[in-house]
C-alpha cells in the first residue's frame, strides 16, 4: 500500500493531466463546432446521442444536460443500435455520435445506417482523421495525447475531453435559446434546486395559522396569541393594515425593562414596521431576507394587507436551506 503523501501525488498528478488536456480542447475549436450548434438549434427533431463502451456512459450524462437545458435529446447506444434501436431516430433527428478512436467495429457498422437514413451526424472523436470523423457532417476535436491511466489504457482524460465538449455544446445551445432560470425550474421541480425556482412564499404561508392582535389588546391577550398560533409572533393589525409584529424576543425584552405590566398594550411592545414580505415573492428571496435580519418569521403581504407568516422551519421543511 502506498503512503498518505504518494496517494495525493497520483491525485495530483491526474487532476493535472486531466486539466491540461482540457485546455487543449480550446486550440481544437474551429467553424465546426458553431455550425454543429446551429444545426442542432435550428432542428425540428431530437438530438440522437450515441456511442459504445465509457463513452455510451459519456453519452447518456450528456443527454440529461440536453434535456435539463432546453435540447430535447435521447440515447442510443451504438451496439443496441444495430439490434432494433434505429427505430428511435426520425428524419428530421440530429446524431451526436462519441468515440475516441472513431474506428470501433460497432461504430463502423452504425455509421453507414446513419447516413442512408439521411440524418445529419455530428462526431465527438479524438482522431479527426478516423473513419468516423471522414464520414461526419460536422467534427468535434476531443483529441488527447496520453490517458491520465499510467499504462494509457483506461478511458480517463478522453472522457473527460467528451464530456467538457458536451457541456460546451449545452451551453451554447442554451444560450443561443435564452434558456432562463424559469425555463430551467419548468424541468427541475423536484428537490432543493427546482424549489428554489419556483417555490413561493404563498405556496407555504397558507399551512400557518395567523396571528393578529390588535394596538389596543394588553399583554395577557398578546401571550394567549402568541402561545395559540404556535409561530412565536403575533402581527399588530388595524383594519387589516400591519402597524407592527411582537415576538417571544420581544416579550422577553420587554420583561427586562419592567415589572409593571399593568395595562400594557400591543401597541407599546410591537416593533413597528417590521420587515414582511409580499405572498407572491420566491421562498428563497424569504430566505434571504430573514437571514439579512437575523429574523426567524416574516408577515405576509396580499395587495398591502396582512394575511399570514411565513417561517424559517416552514422554509427548513422543503429543504430549502
């Protein structure tokens, strides 16, 4: 087994490789890669993703970032491909075909099924003078000169090249579509992420109760619906407008000004104008606002009248956070 500091030194030295390798991918950029971008804009169809061994794998995580950023993509895997899976292509569909040698049998054997169909075929390759480079309508250089494996085999910095490639292909195409943050949570709604873009705060104050005194209301009245409402704050209303809120904090501090709680009044302890939030507004903009102010709840606002509070846990149990 090798030691601790030789470990980090093989870390070291393939995440160097790797680096070094994608940068190359930058000298190797020319027209092509534009007019593959433009070709798969201006598609009507799918765009058809395919390839064999650690690149089929390359290929399938570039499909999920096609169809996470606004490319409609789907895989074919080439060997599957011979066997019935041509029937996923249509006419008007786009072939991104991977490999790295570009000269693979099941490759060979694919290319030319491709081309009589008519279909436009793209090819992610790392020797752009390969049988499936000559063949493409479009090349997309992935050329590495050694693997990060110390005995050159094991597919390592020629996958990564594909998958740096992919991504640059994604974005490009993303941008060229004005693919915006809306766009990107109509296709992520599950999980944190999705919630972050979508989630509002209506869509959780509404499971609260609504805690409301009015000015004139003593301090007994104000505990008793503090206590009730379980969300540790009472809003201080007046014909439905939000003059103030009172939480625990402020009672506890109220507590250590005086003794004398005779006759006091919601209107006495309420922080005026306290910090709230309109029902319509992102969960996260709640977010960012309670953690600015150091607050836990927030009152919310319809149409400048108060209607409920939104919390920290109620933000904490989407798994926001």
């Amino acid at each position: 087994m090798k030691s601790t500091d030789e470990i980090n030194q093989i870390a070291k030295r393939v995440i160097s490789h790797e680096q070094e390798a994608i940068g190359h991918l930058i000298t190797e950029l020319d027209t092509g890669f534009a007019q593959a971008v433009e070709l798969i804009f201006k598609s009507q169809g799918n765009v058809v993703v395919t390839g064999i061994g650690k690149s089929a794998i390359i290929a399938q995580k570039i499909v999920a970032t096609f169809n996470s950023t606004g490319t409609n993509a789907v895989f074919m895997h080439a060997a599957d491909a011979i066997h019935g899976d041509l029937g996923i292509i249509r006419d008007e569909d786009v072939i991104l075909a991977l490999s790295k040698s570009g000269e693979t049998p099941e490759i060979k054997v694919l290319v030319p099924l491709l081309k009589s169909r008519g279909n436009k075929l793209i090819a992610v390759v790392g020797n752009p003078d390969s049988y499936l480079a000559l063949q493409a309508d479009f090349v997309l250089n992935t050329y590495v000169k050694t693997e990060a494996c110390p005995n050159n085999l094991a597919p390592t910095s020629s996958t990564t090249a594909q998958l740096v490639m992919g991504d640059a292909l994604a974005v490009a195409l993303l941008e060229c579509r004005g693919f915006s943050a809306e766009d990107f949570a109509r296709v992520h709604p599950g999980g944190a992420l999705g919630k972050k873009l979508y989630l509002r705060v209506e869509d959780l104050y509404v499971r609260n109760e609504k805690p409301a005194v009015k000015p004139t209301d003593e301090l007994p009245q104000v505990i008793v619906e503090i206590s009730a409402k379980r969300l540790g704050a009472a809003a201080v209303i007046e014909d439905g407008k939000l003059l103030g809120i009172i939480t625990d904090g402020d009672l506890r501090r109220m507590l250590m000004k005086t003794s004398d709680l005779t006759g006091l009044k919601a209107s006495e302890i309420m922080t005026e104008n306290p910090k709230a939030i309109d029902h319509q507004s992102l969960v996260v903009d709640a977010l960012q606002l309670m953690r600015s102010h150091n607050i836990t709840q927030l009152p919310v606002l319809k149409d400048g009248k108060y209607v409920g509070v939104i919390h920290l846990h109620d933000i904490l149990h989407e798994g926001i956070l």
